[in-house]
C-alpha cells in the first residue's frame, strides 16, 4: 500500500484531531476496495510510531459499547493472553460491516498494540465517552492492549 500522511501529520502539528473513516479506493490490481477504517488507523500508528514524533492512541468509535462477551457484557480489556477466551465469542455486526467484522477489528488493534499503543472500542453515542478515551482517563468500553 502506498500512502501519503502529509495532510494528517500537517494536521496534527496544527493542533487538529483529524478525522478517518474508510472509503472506497483505486487498486492497481484489482480495480477498486474498501479501505477499512481499521486497516488505515494501523498504517497510521505504524507510521507515526515509527517517526516518535505524536504519543498514538486509536480509538474506534462506533455505536457499540465495545467487545461483548458470551454473556452480552462489555469486555473491559483485551491482550493476547485472554484473546483465544474472547474470540469464540465475536460474532457478526448488527450493521452493514464490509470491513470483517469485530473480529478484524480486534486483531488489528492487537497487532498494533505489539508497539505499545492502546487501542479503544467505544460508544460515540455515550456523551463524554470520545472526549475520555482521548485524554487517557476512564472510558467506557474495549481497551487492547498488547498485555
């Protein structure tokens, strides 16, 4: 994957909090995809972490309370450790997911957690939960971890 972050990184510098969401793309192969918004926010933390210039949180923001286990309750933290408990457990999304469901999700964020970056599953819809999540205080919802 080619990619340009300049506009991002730009942001950032500016004080901005930019906003990344999936879409549609050109492939040279294939024609066009999905880029999830989960595949981008792990290219970005690969990108930034690399550079040492930001502290890097990932917050998926959704209009779920994070990981559910077999019992319906949010799971509060995931590493690798307590994955192969869990993953039984991730089932099909409730919406339209063309990304591969909360399992993807899960294992990207798992794999970017191997860098030391706390990833997050929140709900947008509880007021306060973004504004938490981005500040490192206590948030509602998934936290993955690399341990």
């Amino acid at each position: 994957m080619k990619s340009d972050f300049s506009v991002i990184e730009s942001s950032l510098k500016a004080g901005l909090i930019p906003l990344i969401f999936g879409d549609v793309v050109l492939d040279q192969a294939i024609g066009g995809t999905v880029l999830s918004t989960d595949a981008m926010l792990a290219e970005l933390a690969k990108y930034f972490y690399l550079q040492g210039k930001f502290k890097i949180r990932l917050i998926n923001v959704g209009n779920y309370a994070g990981v559910y286990d077999r019992d319906g309750q949010v799971v509060s933290n995931i590493t690798q450790a307590n994955y192969s408990r869990i993953k039984p457990f991730l089932g099909m999304s409730k919406s339209v997911d063309v990304t591969g469901r909360m399992a993807k999700k899960v294992e990207e964020f798992l794999t970017i957690s191997s860098l030391g970056i706390d990833c997050w599953i929140i709900d947008g819809n509880i007021p306060g939960n973004l504004a938490s999540s981005v500040l490192g205080t206590p948030t509602l919802g998934t936290l993955i971890r690399a341990f």
